[in-house]
C-alpha cells in the first residue's frame, strides 16, 4: 500500500539529509540546532534539526523505522481524512520541543527523535487496547510501548532526556486534543476546544470547511472534481449509506514489535 503524503515527506526528506551528510554535499554542523545561530539569521536550523537521524548504522535504522511505522499509523488511522490537522499536531509538536530544548544540559543538537517519540506517545493513547510484545517475551498493551522503549534505550546505555522530552510533549498534544474538549463538553464549559488548525492549513491540503453560524450546515470548498457532476440521489435511497465509513482504519487491529 502507499504510504500516506506527510510520513512520505517526512522519510524522503530525512533520507535525502542523513544521504547528503553522508556524501559530505552538506555537514551537520549546518544542520543542528544552535538559538544563537538561529538568531543570526540560520533559520534553516529550526527545521534541519529534524530531519537528521545520523549517519547510517543500526540506529538510524532503528529511528527510520519508529518514523515509518508510527508516523504512517496516525495519518492512516486517528487523522485519516485530516491531513491539515495531522500536519498540524507536527508543527506544535515541532514548536513545543524548540522551546524546551534551549533549557536542556547538555545541549540537544537534533531533535527528530523526541518529535518521533512524540507521535509513538500519541499513537499507543490512541490505541489503548492494541497489544504488543517486545522482543516475543513480554506482553503490554499500547500505552506502555513509550515507557518499554524508554527503559530499554536506558539499558543500553542512552540518556533519557530525548525519549522524555517526547512523552512530556505527546502528553501535552493528547490532553489538550483528545481529553480537554471531552472534559469541557461534559462540564459544559464555555471553551469547548483549544486547538483550531489554522485555515491557511485546510487551504492548503484542499480541506477548508465553513460554518456560517453554530449548527449550521458545513459547506465544503475543498475540491470534489469527481462528485461535481453526479445527479443527486433519489429521495428514497438519501439516507442509505449514512452509517457508512465509521470504523474504518484500525478496529481490532493487533500489532507486536519484535
């Protein structure tokens, strides 16, 4: 199956880096993420950053594939049909772990990982009841896959910080997405949701929807090229496939990581 645009994007882009780097066209010295430098006018740096896993060995293997596997299940599953707000959950993901990594001692010069950390978070929230197994020995559900990783990237020897800097900001997404807007709803609180994809976003992903009022019908001015001729259904067979496409991607799906 194709894999999905923005995870497509994501690898091609940190191939091609890791790739460049390794053909000495470009050096991680101009890659990695300096606030003094960027502050000078390397802005470059707030998005290289990201996309350099090191050169090729075992971990960046180990990297590419948590990238793939985890990046493709969340387009495909939790924001299939929501690329704006898939590209979206990125960028603040991205913004949040700029801001924290100043902060940090030592220094983070790369933060791809804490950003792939951070969808491996969302996913495994979003997938409570998947079970897992690491290494065929021991059995957890989705949830803990962030913590098994944690303590087996520590008994190798890894510092710790990249890995929580992903948990503490994969948190953050998730309450504030998923958890704060069911809260208020069921409080009846005023502010019912905190994020909003910008509309710029939804123009471009061709997903923009209006509401013109609360409750008002939503008018669509994505493109429709292949509904835009079709006549409308009978009035006998408008409501036939109203319960269709829910539970699509991802019901009773069982993963296990080797």
């Amino acid at each position: 199956m194709e894999m999905p645009v923005v995870s497509r994007v994501y690898l091609t882009a940190s191939v091609l880096t890791t790739a460049a780097c390794a053909l000495d066209l470009v050096s991680p010295f101009n890659l990695y993420f300096n606030l003094s430098l960027v502050r000078q006018g390397q802005v470059w740096r707030l998005f290289t950053n990201f996309m350099y896993f090191g050169n090729f060995s075992l971990d960046f293997l180990f990297h590419m594939y948590f990238l793939v596997r985890y990046c493709r299940l969340l387009e495909e599953g939790t924001f299939r049909g929501r690329t704006a707000d898939f590209i979206f959950m990125i960028l603040f993901g991205a913004t949040m772990i700029t801001c924290i990594a100043p902060f940090i001692r030592p220094s983070i010069p790369f933060l791809g990982s804490s950003l792939t950390f951070m969808m491996v978070y969302v996913w495994g929230r979003q997938n409570e009841h998947v079970r897992l197994t690491f290494l065929n020995l021991f059995p957890f559900t989705a949830p803990y896959l962030p913590w098994v990783l944690l303590t087996f990237s520590m008994v190798l020897g890894n510092p710790a910080t990249i890995d929580v800097i992903g948990i503490i900001v994969g948190h953050t997404y998730y309450f504030l997405e998923f958890v704060f807007p069911v809260v208020a709803e069921a409080r009846g609180w005023p502010v019912r949701r905190l994020f909003h994809t910008p509309a710029m976003l939804h123009y471009f992903c061709g997903t923009y929807h209006h509401e013109e009022a609360p409750g008002a019908v939503r008018v669509d001015f994505a493109p429709a090229h292949a509904n835009a001729a079709a006549p409308p259904p009978p009035p006998a067979a408008a409501g036939a496939g109203a319960g269709a496409g829910g539970g699509g991607a991802g019901g009773g799906q069982h993963l296990h990581e080797d």
